[in-house]
C-alpha cells in the first residue's frame, strides 16, 4: 500500500510540474491565447515562441479564422501562426485556402495566400514529404491558382514564395530542392526573377544550420533574450 | 456651482488636417515625408491623409496607460503620392534583399507596399513595418496605421534606442509589438523623433504671464478673481493647451486670446476629440466660480 501510495504522488508531482502540455487547458483559454496573438497586428511579425507553443489543438480555431471574411485583415498572421504550429494537420487546409479564391482579390487577401508557401516551409520542417512535394511544385512554377491580384503575376509571385519556404523548412531536402533548382533552371532564374528570392533562401537555410528558428522568424529575437528596459 | 461641460466640435481633426498658417508653421516642429507606393501597391491620397493624421495624434497626446508625454510634432506630407518600379516586377511584395533595396532607394522616405516579409535578414510573413537603422528610409505595408509609421520613423533616428525597442509598456510606440493603442513616448523620444516636447501645467494657483506655446495640463487651473489678473487669463495665438482627462479650468472671469487662434482640447482617446477654440478676441466667460471641465 505504501508503494502504491507513492507511486500516485509521483504520478501526480509529474503531472503537475509537466504544466499544461500534458493538462489539457480549457478551449475558452486556448481561444483567448489564438485571438490575442492573431487578432492584432504585429510590426515585426507574429511571435513564432509564442505560435508554436499554441500546439495542433489550435489548428482548428485557426482554420475558423480564414473562413471568417470579417477578419480578412487578420488572415496573414492566421496563415502564420498555421505554419508556426509546424503540424502537418495543418498542411491541406492551407493549400485548399491557396485554391479558394477566383479572380482579383484585394490587398489583405493576396497578403495571407501568399503566404502559404512560407507557412508550408515552417510545416516541412518536420520532414513532411507532402509538403516538400507542394513546395518543389511551386518552385518550378507549377502552382496554378484562379486568382489574380493586379498586374502581378501569381505563379512567378508563388514560385519565389516556395523557394523560401523550401527554406525556412530548415531540413536538408529543402536545402538539395534549391541546389537542384539552381542547377536545373540555370540562367533560367535570372529571367524568371526569380534569382533575388533564391539569394535570399540561401541565406535563410544558412542561419538555420546555426542559429534558433525563432531568430530567423523575428528580429527582436535575440533583443528579449536580454530583456532591454 | 454651475459646471459647464464641452460640446465635441472635432476641432482637433480640423486642428491636425488643416494646412497650419504661416505664424503656426512657425512655433511648431514639423517633419516633412515624401511617400511613394509601390506602382503596383493599391493607395490613395485619402488613405494616406487617415495614416498622417493618425501619426499626428498618436505623437500629440497623452497616453495616461504608460509613462508617456505629448510631443509637439507636426508630420506632413512633402509633395505628392509618387509611384515607384514597374507594373508586374513584384517589387509590391517585399519578400528578398532585392526588393527590400528598391525600396529603400525609392525617391522619398517612405515607400508603401503591398506586403512586407523580409526585413533585415528576418523573414515572417506577418510583418508590417521595416525601417532603416539610424537611415532616410522605412517602409509600410498599405492600410497601416499612424503608430506603424511613427515606429519606424522611430528606427530612423540615430541613438533613438540604438535602433531596438522600449518594452516596458505595452502601449509604448516604440515597443518591439505594437497595436493601434500604440502611443506612448517619453520625452528623450519625442526629442529624437524631432519633436518639442509640452510644456506641462501643474498646480492649484497658476500665475500666467508667458505661457509655452504647447501647453500640457496636469492639473487644474485656477484663475483667482482678485488680484493682478482679474480672473482674466489671456493667452498667446495659436497657442496649443491639451488637458489630460478629468482637468479643469475654475474661474470667476475671462479666458481670452487678444488676436488668433487658441486651441484647447482634452486628450480623450476617442476618434474626434471634443475641443474649444477661441476665435480672434475670442472671449470666453466663466461666472459665479464655473469650471470648464476636459473630459
């Protein structure tokens, strides 16, 4: 009896100090934690600490969001914090959302479509095959969607999206899908425009051989590390 | 004791909106921003003005939340709304080194995009502001708000916290997260940012004789009946008075301006600032130990 009664004070001591990735928190907290971190704009970006320690069971309440035409404004930083998560549930939710819209779309729309390929390539950065085959696709020009946004072109606009989401996967196949498109597509890149965004996704993938994810997704990053007054 | 209180005449919108006179321009600070969109960046001249004058306030009143001070600075815009680069290039989207340069280099000090997602060295799609260290340029997505502009104006300063944030707030404007309550400064900031910071008011029994033209009031003011003034205060043209929220004007004669304007108006959060404007030899009465009362 003695044993036993040990064993459940152990059992409930870790538990306890485990906090709430193993106690599950009310959805009401979890809603107000989503709708304080999405609902409002970020100069420097939505926190990715602070997304990522949402966990999946946010995914739905996120998805919610996009359907929501009210908060339009807000889709960006949904997208975001969908991609933050880096939970595969999350991966054909966003690509139907990339597929949703026909024709022209408006400023804050454009904002949170193209941004699923970046969201992707923080999702592929726990090896998801899917999700490296959708961004390989859009590297090479292959993402088809029905809308429109201007005189921009979005298969070029989706392209160079992809190659930095292949990026910020972080992963070593993200990094062989940009040496194989820079081998592939050669002089290609420079005419397609497409060089700029490839600089720039070396770039990102070398910072994360070495450095946090955190650091790369915000800059003032390594500024709170020391709590600046 | 009769207790007058004010009629909101949003005369703080027609205060901020209005081109200033030749005598006003003089006693202010004023920064000028030349700003282009993007060729392929939807903005008009409308939405920019909301944008200025939302800058104006932000940096003009009190916020009694934090720490913060107003800050006399008159932010206008120099010139007309330019374009720069070139329909379908997709510089509208600042997404690579590349984009982020072209931007920076386009003409003026401020270039409004579509998105931004690249920042020095940074990438998150969520960004809505990036401005150059202790440099000429900063750049907004198109649809931000005053606060996003003033804080990277903020980064264009040299020394204005050595291009980092001030984080003890959540309302400061210069915090590393800022929301459209964003409108904290202190004075060293309001300095930096080119600004006079107000002259505060404070106390029971104010003797005025040369007021500051910016004026902050955090106290009431009592003008005695008796003595040299009479209960008459008289105050400059075009002179500026913000009384913070809940302060009062008690008196038993006269508040006067002997030849122009006189702004007064309370720095109320609220969209259209209820205000008081004396009017040339405008003259307004306080009887029997009244209070005018700034909510």
């Amino acid at each position: 009896m003695r044993m036993y009664k040990k064993l459940a004070a152990l059992a409930i001591g870790v538990v306890y100090f485990s906090g709430t990735t193993l106690l599950a928190q009310s959805p009401s907290e979890l809603e107000a934690r989503i709708e304080n971190l999405v609902l409002a704009h970020h100069i420097h970006g939505i926190d990715y600490l602070e997304a990522n320690a949402l966990g999946p069971n946010a995914i739905p309440v996120l998805l919610e969001i996009l359907e929501d035409e009210s908060l339009k404004e807000y889709w960006v930083n949904t997208v975001v914090t969908l991609g933050f998560i880096e939970h595969s549930n999350a991966l054909e939710p966003l690509i139907e959302f990339l597929y949703s819209r026909e024709g022209e779309v408006g400023v804050k729309t454009v904002r949170a479509l193209s941004a699923v390929p970046f969201a992707v390539g923080c999702i592929a950065s726990n090896g998801d095959p899917e999700a490296f085959s959708f961004l390989r696709n859009g590297a090479e020009g292959h993402l088809q969607p029905g809308w429109t946004f201007g005189a921009e072109d979005p298969v070029r606009l989706l392209a160079g999206k992809s190659a930095i989401g292949l990026a910020v996967s972080g992963h070593p196949q993200g990094r062989e899908a940009l040496d194989r498109i820079e081998q592939q597509r050669g002089a290609l890149l420079e005419d397609s425009g497409l060089m700029s965004y490839v600089a720039t996704a070396r770039m990102l993938a070398s910072r994360l051989e070495t450095e946090p994810r955190a650091a790369i997704f915000n800059p003032s990053f390594s500024e709170r590390q020391g709590e600046r007054p | 004791m009769r207790i007058f209180s004010l009629v909101a005449f949003a005369l703080l919108l027609e205060l901020l909106l209005g081109p200033p006179s030749a005598a006003f321009a003089q006693t202010q600070n004023m920064t000028s921003w030349q700003v282009t969109r993007h060729v392929d960046t939807p903005l008009t001249q409308a939405a920019l003005n909301v944008a200025f004058e939302d800058a104006n306030r932000k940096v003009r009143l009190d916020n009694e939340h934090c720490s913060d001070r107003p800050c006399q600075l008159n932010i206008v815009q120099l010139g007309e709304l330019g374009t720069y680069g070139s329909a379908g290039d997709g510089g509208a989207f600042i997404d690579n080194e590349s984009r982020l340069e072209a931007a920076f280099n386009a003409p003026g000090r401020v270039s409004v995009v579509t998105s931004i997602g690249y920042c020095g060295g940074e990438y998150n799609e969520s960004i809505i502001g990036c401005g150059q260290c202790s440099g000429g340029n900063f750049v907004v997505e198109a649809d931000s708000g005053g606060h996003v502009y003033v804080h990277e104006f903020g980064h264009n300063q040299q020394d204005l916290l050595d291009c980092g944030h001030r984080n003890s707030c959540d309302n400061n404007i210069m915090r590393w997260q800022i929301n459209s309550q964003s409108d904290a400064l202190t004075t060293s900031e309001c300095s930096m940012l080119t600004g006079i910071n107000a002259h505060e008011w404070c106390g029971e029994m104010i003797m005025l004789s040369e007021p500051e033209w910016f004026n902050w009031v955090t106290c009431p003011i009592y003008l005695p009946p008796d003595g040299p003034w009479n209960g008459l205060f008289v105050t400059k043209p075009f002179d500026e008075w913000q009384f913070r929220s809940g302060m009062t004007l008690t008196s038993n004669g006269e508040f006067s301006t002997p030849g122009g304007l006189v702004y007064m108006y309370s720095n109320s959060r609220e969209k259209d600032l209820p205000g008081l404007r004396l009017l040339e030899n405008g003259r307004l009465g306080i009887k029997n130990g009244g209070q005018i009362r700034f909510d």
